[in-house]
C-alpha cells in the first residue's frame, strides 16, 4: 500500500514537474509571426482593392456601354426619321429661300420646284443653333420627325377633358383608342436635343393625328379638339384649351398634354385671351396646312411673335444658357404658356432667379412643375456637340467656326514658298457666312454670336409680328441665316478664263468659282469655257424688262444666282477639245436671241423655278461649207447655286460617376437622297 502510494505521488510530482518546465513562444517568434500576417493582410488588401477597382472599371465599361447603346439608337431612330430630306439629285438638304413681294407689282415671288413651292421632301424643318463655337456645352438640336408607316408609333401624355367620354369624343386621350389612359399617340413630333448642366435632355411633342377626324371641316378644325362644358349637345367648334374652358392656373397646357402647340392670336371672338393652338401637320405649304413648322414662330421653344428662340435666361446682369425649357419648368402652373401670355411671360421676362442655377442646372427657384425629369436622356453629360459637314474643308466643324490654316503648296514641298499663299480656308459655315439674316436667334445673345442653320420657310419673318389668322406671313426679304452658295463668283479677274490650257492654279480657280457671263470680250481676248465651268447671269439680266415686269424694281439681291449654269462639252471635232470660245457661242446665240446672253431657262421675276431637265444645248459649226467636219455641241445645264447640308454629327461625351470611366460617343447622320 505505502509502495503503491509513493509510486502515485513520484508520478504526479513527475507530471507536475514536467508541466511547471514546458517552454511557449518568444517575443521574437510572435513579432515574426505578426510582421508575416500583416503583409498576409496588406497582400489580400492590395489583392481585393485591385479586384474591386477592376470591377468597379468593369461594371463602368458595361454601364457606359448600355448607355451608349440607348444614346445610339435614340439618335439613330430621330435622324433617320427626319422629315425635312434632301430633294432628288442634291444629295443633301438645303433651305427654303425667303419670298419677294414686288412693290411694284404686288405680287409674291418665290423659289419653286419643278413649280411646286414647297416640295413634298421638305417637310417640318431642322434647326442647329451652335452659339459659342469654342463651347460644345450650349448646342441646340431640333427637328421634326416622321415614323415610316408599319412602324411603332410615338407616345406621349394627353389628359381626357370634358365631363364624359361620350359626350368628348373628339379628345387627344381618345387618338390611340384607348379611353380614359391619358396617352395619344403619333406618326409625327417635334423632337429638342440640348444640354442644361451636366444633363441631356430630349422633349418630344407630338403633332395630333385625330382617331376619327371630323371631314367636314378644314385641317385646323379637324385637329384642335371640341369637348362638352355643361349639359347639353357641345357647341361647334369650341376650344378646349381657351382659358375659359381651360381655366388657367387650374391647368397648365405642358403638364397635361405632350402635343406641339403655340399660342394664337387674334382671339376668338368669345374669349379675348387667346388659346393654344395644336398642329396636326408638317406639310409646310400654306394652303393645306395654316400653320407650318418650317415657320420658326410656330416651333416649340420659339416665341409666337417674333420666332425667335429663347435659349439664355437672364436675371437682369447675367445670362445662362438653358438650350429650350423642360418638363419641370413647363409642367409648372406659372408656366402657362402656350395656354395664355402671362405678365411674367417665360419668353420675355428679364428677371430669372438664377442664385441656384449654376449649381443645379435647374430654373427651379420659378419653375418647380410635377413631371420634373421626364424628359431626361441621359446625366453625368460632360459635352454634346453638334457639327456640320463643310464640303469645302472637307471635314466636320461647327457653325461660326474661324476656318482652317492652308498653305497653296503648288510645288508640294511642304512649305509656303514665295509666291505661295498662304493664308485661312474659310468653308462653308465660316462666321461670315452668318449674315442673311442676323436678327434671328435668343435676342440676348450678341448678334455676332447667332451662328444657326435653320431650314426655313418662304413665308417666315424672324424678328418681327407674324400675320396671324390666315397663317401666313406677308411675304418678305426675310432670308434663313445661313445659305451657302455652291460656288462663289470670282471677281479678281477673268484671266484663268482666258486661256485653252489653264495652269494647275488657274484650273484650282476655275473648279472652286463661277464667273458672270461675258458675251464681248474685252480687247478681243477669247474667254474659253471647258467641262464643269460655271456661269452665272449678268446683273443685266435681273432688270431686263423682258423678264422683269418692273421697270423700276429689279430682282433683289437675295434672290440673284439662285442659279448657275454649268458648262457641258457634248460632242466636239473642233480643234480645241473640250472647251469653247465665249466669242463663237455669242455669235451662235445672236442668231437665236435679239441679245448675247442666254435666255436662261425659268428665271424671271414671277417664276424663279428649278427642274433638272432645264438645260440649253447649242451645236456650233466651225466649218459650214463642210457640214459635220468641224462642229462643237455644249450644254448648259441648269444647277441650283446651293451647297448642301450633306451630313450631321453629334458627339457626346460622358462618364460614369461610380468608375469614373469616360466615353466619347459619336453619331454621323447622311442628309443625301
């Protein structure tokens, strides 16, 4: 028992002891072991950081790629879709010319097409407005639009009116045939593309298409609707959207309705306050539609008396841009416009608060409507840039822009020798070119700064009251802004004319200019006209009384050189190929008129018209005792003088806020046939 007993206790003092002596970890072991874990961490940090960043970039480069997916077919469903197109054989568009009241005479003189005014091509109107060139913050884009037929058509809010559907049949909420769901819809829209801070907007406002339009009445009957007030059958022609029945500010027209519209005057005779006036057409010949879009004063975002755009807003001292109001301003119940002309009229008013506009982009301190950002595109905008193709520089630029440097190289080494020009290539939508008409734009904007491309109507006057009621202007020399000439005349000398084999830069001259007609060459000097010279009429022409009934009043100047004719060598066995000596064609045409000039097809004061087929051809025998042995046969072909707008580009340029990834997307529209 004792032995047992001690063994126990010498095994548990063992144990005890064996216990009491173990060893753990140094101070240097754990520090080691710690410094590994830390750079472990740091490691898997660097790791998860990078991974996150890539994924952050990632889902940037994917959410930059959605957007530019929606941008891009926005744009691409808008522009191909424009109304206004090229007419055949232009390949490009180009604007109407403004109508000539002879004072005279009293009749109205105008550009017409194979003798159609207003072609069926040229519908609606593009507008580009670029204000400051060196800014791609403060473009403006508008158009009209036109949905090919088997085509998903456009949508947009319109409110049911009256007491009952069955007594307001004839109601915008009523076009898509569906009752009571505050939509109508269109083939047809006018479509705003401008940028207000860091945001893109795009407002589309339909033209109304009536579900069962009522025959018996004129366009603008059939598209304004009627709706009951009381009890009873409702009165003929009654306007829903006179205040009266409207009643202003218990409605406002832009937060019910998405309908393009503008304000009309004289008032009807029951309600002194004017209404809105909805358009239903984008035919813009006055005679089947009283209201036509290529009228600036009609346009949305255009002011109804004089045309003009308000694209700047002012507090008195200083200006912002705002490119056109949106749906929060417009949805507002101050707004009122195009329902009624208030006091503080959104078009003229000079007192905008403006003490949070820089930071928000927003006019929200006036107007703070319900469908605030309804019209937005896209945000996180950096840029939105509008430019135009400049045939002559061969290359997109903007309007207004200073041209471009060149150097006439004619040697081709690169450098500008003596003798050499070098100088500015002006193009065609130089900053000079913007002088037809300059009192139309934002007039708080600078008239230097009025750099816009607008297609026009015959009948617009930019900057003064439109002649409401009939719809239609009194026709005057109001001109488009900008209308390029296809080529401009040379006026330094006829000397690059003057000679059969012109030299490299004679022949650069010759390409690039036209020149007036010249039936008697001075000093005898021969003036030899080759394949694709151009020829303008003399200024003799435009008074001549045999074309221009007036005596006194001689064709304006904004109406000369609509044309030119370019010179065609059809056949020739004469011994100076391809050209002819101006002095033979004289005497060739003295035999034909009672003067040397050409009697230039349909250009006289009561019809300035263009048809391709207008061309003259003339054979002249070199050798009339040898009939067919020495003879020459030209062509003058009849061209417009225009140079047309061939294409559009927009560029846009954002990023994504999360990523910070920036993207630059850019959209080219063809405007050719």
């Amino acid at each position: 028992m004792q032995n047992s007993s001690f063994s126990k206790s010498r095994i548990m003092a063992f144990s005890f002891g064996r216990n009491s002596h173990r060893s753990g970890f140094t101070l240097l072991e754990l520090l080691v072991t710690i410094g590994l874990l830390v750079l472990l961490m740091s490691i898997f940090a660097t790791i998860f950081q990078q991974a996150t960043r890539i994924f952050a970039v990632q889902r940037g480069i994917l959410s930059n790629d959605q957007r530019s997916r929606v941008l891009y077919k926005q744009l691409e469903d808008d522009l191909r879709n424009l109304s206004f197109k090229s007419l055949p054989g232009m390949d490009g568009i180009i604007p109407y010319v403004g109508a000539y009241t002879n004072t005279t005479t009293g009749e109205t003189q105008m550009l017409t097409f194979a003798g159609n005014p207003y072609p069926e091509q040229m519908k609606g109107y593009l507008y580009i407005s670029e204000n400051d060139p060196s800014s791609d913050t403060d473009d403006v884009l508008q158009f009209t639009i036109e949905i090919p037929e088997g085509n998903d058509l456009l949508a947009g809010k319109a409110d049911q009116v009256g007491l009952t559907w069955a007594s307001s049949p004839d109601t915008p909420d009523a076009d898509d045939g569906n009752v009571n769901n505050q939509t109508t819809i269109s083939s047809m829209a006018e479509v705003s593309y401008f940028m207000r801070g860091t945001t893109l907007y795009r407002r589309q406002l339909l033209l109304r298409e009536p579900a069962a339009p009522l025959e018996q009445y004129p366009l603008e009957a059939k598209i304004q609707p009627r709706f009951q007030t009381s009890a009873g059958p409702p009165p003929v022609n009654e306007d829903v959207f006179r205040p009266v029945n409207f009643p202003f500010p218990t409605y406002n027209f832009y937060t019910s309705f998405d309908l393009s519209s503008h304000f009309e005057l004289p008032p009807m005779a029951a309600d002194p306050s004017g209404y809105a006036k909805i358009h239903g057409s984008l035919s813009n010949d006055p005679r089947i539609n009283p209201y036509p879009l290529g009228n600036p004063n009609f346009r949305f975002g255009h002011y109804h008396t004089t045309g003009n755009p308000r694209e700047f807003v002012t507090n008195g001292t200083i200006n912002r841009f705002i490119g056109r109001f949106n749906h929060e301003e417009t949805s507002d119940l101050r707004f009122g416009y195009p329902q009624i002309v208030q006091a503080n009229n959104p078009f003229t008013r000079n007192d905008y608060d403006l003490t949070n506009f820089d930071r928000t982009g927003r006019l929200s301190d006036d107007y703070s409507g319900i469908r605030k950002g309804e019209d937005i595109l896209m945000t996180n905008v950096l840029s939105f840039n509008v430019q135009v193709w400049d045939n002559s520089l061969k290359e997109f630029a903007n309007l207004g822009h200073p041209g471009r440097d060149y150097v006439s190289d004619t040697n081709n080494n690169g450098t500008a020798d003596p003798g050499e020009t070098d100088g500015v290539m002006d193009g065609d939508y130089q900053a000079a070119a913007f002088t037809k008409n300059p009192g139309y734009g934002d007039p708080s904007v600078a008239v230097t700064n009025r750099r816009i491309f607008d297609t026009w109507h015959p009948l617009a006057r930019a900057g003064t009251p439109l002649s409401y009621g009939s719809g239609a202007a009194t026709a005057q020399t109001y001109q488009p802004p900008v209308r390029t000439p296809e080529y401009a005349l040379y006026t330094a000398s006829t000397a690059e004319w003057e000679t059969a084999t012109p030299t490299a830069a004679e022949q650069t001259i010759r390409d690039s200019y036209a020149i007036r007609w010249q039936s008697a060459p001075a000093g005898g000097v021969n003036l030899f006209l080759k394949n694709g010279d151009l020829i303008l009429p003399t200024i003799a022409h435009y008074n001549d009384p045999d074309r221009n009934p007036s005596t006194t009043e001689v064709i304006p100047e904004e109406l000369r050189d609509i044309f030119a004719f370019k010179v065609r060598v059809l056949y020739d066995t004469h011994t100076t190929a391809n050209s002819v000596q101006s002095d033979d064609l004289a005497a060739f045409l003295n035999a034909l008129y009672s003067n040397t000039e050409p009697a230039w097809p349909s250009y006289t004061a009561q019809n300035i018209d263009f048809k391709n087929s207008d061309k003259l051809t003339y054979t002249i025998d070199y050798n009339p005792s040898a009939p067919g042995t020495d003879i020459e046969v030209i062509e003058l072909q009849k061209v417009l003088n225009f140079q047309p707008l061939k294409a559009l580009k927009v560029t846009v340029l954002f990023r994504d806020i999360g990523s910070d990834q920036i993207r630059q997307l850019s959209y080219i529209e063809s405007l050719a046939d």
